[in-house]
C-alpha cells in the first residue's frame, strides 16, 4: 500500500530525511498572557528512525508532536519555523490537505489508553471509519483490515474483540487497539505520546517490543515522547532532551547517556534508578519546571543550576560537535562527565 | 438485558399499581365522595340509593379492589358531564394534546441541538454568546406571560396567526390532527412556540455543556489524528456521548408537556386534555379526574421506560452493568 516505508531500495537511495524540523515556534495566548510553549527546536529523522523525545512534564513534548499532526488548537498556535515531511511543510498545509495525511502518512498514540478510545462506539466502528477516511474500500474489506490489524498486535480472537467496546479491554489491551489504529494505513511516521506511562510496568514492557517490533517491520520512523530516559536507552537512535520548550541536547542515545553534556541530562541520568550504582542515592533534581508564561531569563534551567553564572543569563546557543548538540554555557567536559 | 428489561416492566407495573392507591386515597378518603356526587337537597332515600350505587357503603379494601378492577379495565365510570365513560373522553381528547407536545418537542430538538453544537464549538463567537444570554431569558420567562405576548403581538397586532383552536383537522387513522392543514398548522404555531421557548433554552444549554466537556477529551484527540473528517467527528464522535443526557432531558420534558398542558391549552382554548381537565376539576367531575390522573401516571411510565431502554443502547456502559 504504501511503497515508501517498506520498499528497502526507495528507503536508501533518497537521502533526503522524512522528517525535517526548523526552528519550530508554538505560542499559547491565554488570559495570562502569551506562553512560548515551543522555541526553536529543530531535529530530523530518516525513515525507519525512533527518536526518544524526553523531559520532564511541562517541557513541551506534547506540543512539539502535536504540532507536526497539525492539532495545535486555539489558545495556540505555530508562528514559526517548518516542518518539513517528505519534503512538504506541514505549517502551511490547509486543514484539508493536514486531514488526508493524519492517520494516513503520520500516526500519534496518546498516553492514557483509558481515555483514547470513545466510550460509545465498538472497536470496529472506531476502526473501520479510520480504514475508510483514507481509502475507498468496501466495509467488509475494511472491517477485514481492522481484524488483521487487531491479529498483528496481539490482541487475541480478533474476529471476536472486533465488536467489543473499549470498557470491555484492560488499559493494555486498549493501548494495543490504539497502536493497531495507528499502524492501520502503514504510515511513515508514528509519534507515540508516553503510551506506556500509565501502564504497569510488565505490560509497559510487552507494548514496547511490540511497537518495536512492528515499526522496524514496517519501516516506520518513530518519535517515542517520554519523561523517563531509561525507557529511550534500548528504543531510540537519537534523543531529544527538553526544558522549558526548547532541545537543550540533542545526539545519539548511547553517547548522550554515556558522556551527556548539558546539565538538566545530567540531573536527569541521576535520577534514573538503574543507573546508579547501588549504595548512591537517587539524587531529584530539585525544583519545579518553569510555567511558559514566566519563562527564566537566558537559560531556562538556570534557577535549578548549581552551576549557573552571569552568562547563562543569556540564551545559550545550540552548541554542535559532530551530531552531539547542547545547549549550556558550561557544559560538562567528557572527563567530567566520566568522573561523576 | 432480557431479565433487566423484565425487572424494569415489573417495576413499572408496581409504580403504576402504587399510584392507583394514592390517586385512591386522594380522591375517595382524603375528600369527600358523598358530597360530591349528591346534591346537599337530597332526600335520604336518594342519598342511599347513589351511596349504596357507588359502593360506598362497602369498606374501604373492597371499594379499593372494584376501583382497581376498573382501572384494569380501563372503567372509571360515566363523566358527569358528558355522559360518556371518562376514559373515553380523555382518550377523544388525547391527540390533541399529543401532536402539540410532540410538536414542541420536534421543534424544541430541531433549534435546539444545532444552537447547542454551534455555541459549544464556538463559545466565543458573538452569536453563541447572544444565544446563551437569551436562553436565560428563555428560562425566566413564565409561560403564561409569553403566550399572552405572542398572541398580542402575532395575533392582534400583526394579525398573522390564530390565537385560540386547533383549525382545520383532517382525520388520519381515525383521528383528527391539525399537521396536516396549512390552516391547522398556523393554529399550531403560537402554543407550540409558547411550549418550545424554554425547551429550546434548556436543550441548547445542555448540548453546549456537553460539547465542551467532550471536545478536550483524549478520545477526541485521537479520533481527530485518525484524520477522521470534522462531520463525522462532530456528528459520531461528539454527538453520540452527547446524547446520553439529552435523551433523558426530552423524555422528562415530553412527559411534562402532556401533563402540564392545562396552561397553554386553557389560553389558546386548545381542545387537548389539559383544557378537559380543568374543565372537568371546576365541575368536579370525579370520573375524569381519576381517569385522567391514571392516564398520566401510565404515560409517564411508559416514558420513563423508553428513556431507559434508548439509554441502554446509547450508552454500552450502562448496557453491561445491566446484563
Ligand atoms: N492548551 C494550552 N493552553 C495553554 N498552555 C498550554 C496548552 N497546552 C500546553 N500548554 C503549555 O505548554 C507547555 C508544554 O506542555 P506539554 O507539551 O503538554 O508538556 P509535556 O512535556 O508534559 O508533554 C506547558 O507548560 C503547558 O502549560
Ligand atoms: S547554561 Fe548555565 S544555567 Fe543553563 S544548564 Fe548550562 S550552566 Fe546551567
Ligand atoms: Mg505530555
């Protein structure tokens, strides 16, 4: 269906990357004031690519991939930057032209699989009308590509499920008929919104093979949005930290977390638990996350930064050594980050 | 669901059964039958002969039991003024009524739910705004006032509508109904309009609640990156949950238009029970009162089931905790 993705030859030979975002900018206008949620973030992914986007709440992971689905709604809006897919830039596309490539070409799956589905409709209907918004088939092809897509995510009697309602689904199995959705018109680029957040932790585990599974299967690029970097580590090629709307590092997982450079990745490494050594305490990193609308001056993090200066009052710029970018007046130097 | 539905017809036949005795009680023990029926210059011999034709010199269960054998049969005895049995009258009277309150509700749903979605999907448009603030008004507004206005206006100072009678009918299944007439359908206008006014207030209002309670949620979100197209997101995905409540508002609001339409009906001199009844209650004609307040309990019953039943496949929630 969709000879892109998973044609290996078309994969290689174009260069060009799938997803290509510039100086991305989201506002929020509300009654105390304008919020900068988004600040010129900009990172690229290749077809078949997974992207760890990670921060604490409130960082903007949200946003930023709800902006490349084009649903950034009143309070807010994209006021600068691109986001180039395939080529096209989706900030200009008309609602129209944005609706026939959602679902199609770019996927999203949410965080609380309780909530995602509608309440009122069987999971065939919520299935068949996603199948038939994008291509004009039969209701019982449809419906057939609905059970097969149940099947693939492991769901099983599919035939069976397929006339349930979500009440009738464990959160699990309601986040597996969301990813089923979401893989249904094979697209190029899924962008998952913490979907194992509010799952336990063995089914967290089973739902991440799986979507790995499925989208190295397929060829689909992926953006997994997280709060904890230890989920990133064994998924994603690159990562993508935030704070305060903006990618203070940016570069290949295994060297982030080996040898991270700006101090927020620091801070958060210290407070993933499985990689401390036994005996360290777990060390928060203190303070709250800034609101958009009393953003800090210069560096955002600065409040919460035991090593903040008179220069980080000054926005720093992204800083880029080979693909390893940060941005932090006094990053952390390789022997530094070793000895620590 | 089967056994549910069962347990909710039992339930419904006991609801009724109970009213029987309290529509009893309040007519035959709490006043006073005897002045009622027989005139304060009758004889003796007369007063036994009408208190021993009515059985009210048997004690109270078994004058409780033949009332209650009646109302199975549908028997409450002759209307004092018509000459008729009660039922019979009423029931003359019913279509009346029903194609002013169906009227009312058509309309009420018709104006009000697609104000409702426009003011919940555009809470800050000038127009949604105008509406909300005019749906108090709709509110506040005491409906006898508003049919006096709309007849003073539309009837006697514009001259447009009729403002009393049903007009011209035709029969259909036997029965008369003004719909069918361009003449009775401008005698329907005013007490439907009269009717409508604080439906429609009320249906917006809880259409435009309903929107903006929906429209954050997760399911929306998700349904919209499905690329699902605005119409069906708004008529499926919205409207569905929407319905829930609606559904119960305009059983309620159905059942009260035919109970309550003693006010519209007694000002627009429109024919329908509501008028019979406060014409039989000035006379105290007994028959029809008891026949009256038995057919209201039975039509607010059967309502109240069919809400319940829509409620159950609106809402597939609700449907399992019944199975
Ligand atoms: N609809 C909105 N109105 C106002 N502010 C918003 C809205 N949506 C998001 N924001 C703000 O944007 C910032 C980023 O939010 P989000 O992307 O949801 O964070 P997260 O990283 O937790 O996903 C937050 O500070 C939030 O307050
Ligand atoms: S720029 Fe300054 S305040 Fe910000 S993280 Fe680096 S040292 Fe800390
Ligand atoms: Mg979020």
């Amino acid at each position: 269906m969709n000879g892109f993705a998973s044609d290996p030859k078309t994969m290689h030979s174009s260069s060009r990357a799938l997803l290509d975002v510039r100086g991305l900018k989201v506002k929020f206008k509300t009654n105390r004031g304008e919020g900068t949620a988004i600040n010129d973030v900009s990172f690229t992914l290749r077809r078949g690519e997974v992207l760890g986007l990670v921060g604490e709440s409130g960082s903007g992971k949200s946003v930023t991939g709800m902006s490349l689905m084009g649903l950034i709604e009143n309070p807010g809006r994209i006021c600068g930057g691109q986001i180039l897919f395939d080529g096209i830039d989706l900030a200009k596309l008309s609602d129209l032209e944005m609706e026939r490539l959602r679902g199609k070409r770019i996927a999203m799956i949410f965080q609380d699989p309780m909530m995602t589905l509608n309440p009122v409709l069987r999971i065939s209907t919520q299935m068949i009308e996603t199948v038939r918004a994008h291509d004009d088939v039969t209701l019982v092809e449809a419906r057939r590509r609905a059970r097969d897509a149940l099947g693939q995510v492991g769901i099983p009697r599919p035939e069976e499920r397929l006339d349930a309602y979500p009440h009738e689904f464990s959160g699990g199995m309601r986040q597996r008929v969301a990813i089923a959705i979401a893989l249904l018109h094979k697209p190029d680029l899924i962008i998952a919104d913490e979907p194992t957040t509010a799952l336990d932790v063995t089914i967290q585990a089973q739902i991440l093979s799986e979507v790995q599974k499925l989208t190295s299967e397929y060829g689909t690029a992926l953006i997994w949005i997280t709060h904890d970097l230890s989920i990133v580590c064994g998924l994603a090629d690159n990562v993508a930290v935030m704070y305060g709307g903006q990618i203070v590092e940016y570069g290949p997982v295994a060297e982030v977390i080996r040898s991270p450079r700006h101090r927020y990745t620091d801070g958060l490494l210290n407070s993933v638990p499985s990689r401390n050594r036994r005996g360290d305490r777990l060390r928060q990193i203190s303070g709250f996350a800034p609101s958009i609308f009393s953003m800090p001056q210069g560096c955002a993090f600065r409040p919460r930064c035991s090593f903040a200066d008179d220069a980080c009052h000054q926005t720093p710029p992204l800083a880029t050594h080979g693909n390893h970018a940060h941005r932090c007046w006094h990053p952390i130097s390789s022997r530094e980050g070793l000895g620590s | 669901m089967t056994t549910w539905l069962a347990q909710r017809l039992v339930q419904s036949v006991f609801v009724v059964l109970v009213m029987t005795a309290i529509v009893f009680v309040g007519v035959n023990v709490i006043g006073d039958p005897v002045s009622i029926l027989i005139s304060p210059d009758a004889n003796q011999q007369e007063r036994a002969r009408i208190v021993a034709e009515f059985g009210l010199d048997q004690p109270l269960w078994s004058q409780y039991l033949s009332f209650l054998k009646g109302t199975l049969q549908g028997n409450f005895g002759n209307s004092f003024v018509y000459g008729m049995p009660a039922l019979q009258v009423i029931l003359s009277r019913m279509p009346a009524t029903m194609e002013l309150a169906i009227a009312a509700i058509l309309l009420s749903v018709l104006i009000g739910v697609p104000l409702g979605l426009y003011a919940g999907l555009r809470p800050h448009s000038f127009f949604a705004k105008f509406m909300m603030a005019g749906s108090i008004l709709g509110f506040s507004v005491p409906l006898f006032w508003l049919a006096l206005i709309l007849i003073m206006f539309f009837s006697v100072y514009l001259g447009w509508l009729p403002a009393s009678g049903r007009g011209q009918t035709v029969d259909f299944l036997g029965i008369g109904w003004s719909f069918f007439t361009w003449d009775g359908l401008s005698h329907l206008c005013l007490p439907v309009l009269t009717l409508s006014i604080f439906k429609i207030s009320l249906i917006m209002r809880m259409v435009r609640a309903g929107v903006r309670e929906v429209l954050p949620q997760e399911y929306i979100k998700f349904a919209r990156a499905k690329g699902l197209s605005r119409q069906r997101l708004l008529y499926v995905h919205v409207l569905k949950n929407i319905m829930i409540p609606v559904v119960t508002i305009i059983g309620l609001e159905f059942g009260s238009l035919i109970a309550f339409s003693v006010v519209t009906e007694s000002i627009f001199s429109w024919p329908g029970m509501g008028k019979l009844i406060i014409d039989s209650i000035n006379v105290l004609d007994r028959p029809m009162i008891v026949a009256y307040l038995m057919i209201i309990v039975f039509i607010f019953v059967t309502i109240n089931l069919i809400v319940d039943i829509l409620y159950t496949t609106l809402d597939p929630r609700v449907r399992l905790s019944r199975d």
